[in-house]
C-alpha cells in the first residue's frame, strides 16, 4: 500500500456554531467537520493557506488524507464537500469523511513509466507519447499503491500502444472506465511521417497520371 499518505493538519475549535465559525475565518483557518466511521462528527479549522494550496493543487476531492488534529489519532479522510464564497469562490467550509481500512473509494493514481530504454519500438526509432499521467481507480483504503507501473518492453512495433488491460492492477483495484482505453503509444517520429508523407503524395500523383494517359489512349483509340 501507499507509504506516502499526505498528511492534513487541523485543529479543534474552541467554540461550536455561526459565530466560531466566523471568528474562525478571521484568524485564517477554514472551519470543516469530520464525520463517519465509528466517532462522533468532529468539528475541525484547518489554515486557510494550507487549503487554498491544496485546492489550487487539483484533485482534492479524490486525493486520501491522514488528518492529523491534536489531542486526536490520527484518521484518513477524503474531502466530500468544500463550499465557497459565491462571489470570491474562495473555501468557506469543507466536509471530511472518515474512512475504515475496508472503504472503496474513487482515487487518481499516478502512472510509473519503466523500461523505456529497452522498449523495442522505441530502440527502432519510435517516439513515446502518453496519453495518460494517471488513472483513476476504484481501490481499497488500506490498499492504495504510490503508483501504477507501465512496462514500456511490452511495446514491440511503432505504432502499437498499451491499454489499461495490459496493466497489471493492485489485487481488488479496478479503473472507473469499463471501456479499454489507451495509456502509451510509440508512433513514427515526425521527420519519418513526413518522408512517408511524401511517398504517399508521390504515388498518388504517380497513380493519377497513369489513370489519366490510360484514359487519353483509350480515347485515341
């Protein structure tokens, strides 16, 4: 499983209602609560910087938490609701949910490219391009990878790719996507294409002018 959970750091309000949640908007922090599991909703402020940065970063609301709040065991958490400002639309409160090591969950989990150097179709000149960075998975909470690894060996001939089916998953982890979309392909570099390019232009234009002179001597004839 993931060794690299990011942590998320709160503190307890010391008072409840609109009014702490106010006078915690002042002071910086974004008021927020924690519920699930088997504990009691726990109200939390987390700094507002330290939010903003996250949220700026992207995918908040699908990225596992280990909420750490003082006096608290630490408990990983997924954001389920963050409301804004209507008109700033800047972070004003967020909802955390408590996860069991059990929970499936929706997460992005990033792709690790191996082997490129001893791709085959990459040894015959091919250039790599990825379609994905990432995919999304449906996994179990106490078994979330770092990382999906992409064994690029796999790839033989320009112009072949790699689809999720090809990849081996963590046991119990499966994409959202039920199709079998492409990862990685290698194609032809452009210098290549180009040179393919205008062999192709110049067997048309060979083809067009035999159709033409086999025309010009039937009508001769």
């Amino acid at each position: 499983m993931a060794g690299s959970i990011p942590d998320l750091h709160a503190q307890e309000p010391t008072g409840t209602g609109k009014g702490a949640a106010r006078a915690a908007r002042r002071e910086g922090m974004v008021p927020g609560i924690v519920f699930g599991g088997d504990a009691e909703p726990l109200p939390i402020n987390i700094p507002f910087n330290e939010l903003f940065k996250r949220l700026k970063a992207g995918r908040f609301k699908s990225t596992l938490f280990n909420l750490k709040v003082e006096g608290q065991e630490d408990v990983r958490v997924i954001c389920r609701d963050v409301q804004r400002d209507v008109v700033k639309d800047l972070p004003t409160h967020l909802d955390l949910m408590r996860l069991r090591r059990t929970t499936k969950i929706n997460l992005f989990i990033p792709l690790d490219f191996t082997n490129e150097e001893e791709c085959p179709a990459i040894k015959k000149g091919g250039v790599l391009t990825t379609v994905r960075n990432e995919i999304e998975l449906i996994v179990t909470a106490g078994d979330i990878p770092d990382a999906i690894e992409v064994d690029l060996t796999k790839i033989e001939s320009i112009g072949d790719t790699i689809t999720i089916s090809m990849i081996d998953l963590p046991k119990g982890a499966k994409p959202t996507i039920e199709r079998d979309f492409v990862i990685c392909n290698v194609s032809a570099p452009s210098s290549l294409k180009s040179q393919e390019d205008e062999e192709d232009d110049a067997e048309e234009s060979t083809e067009a002018t035999e159709v033409a002179e086999d025309a010009a001597e039937g009508g001769e004839e």
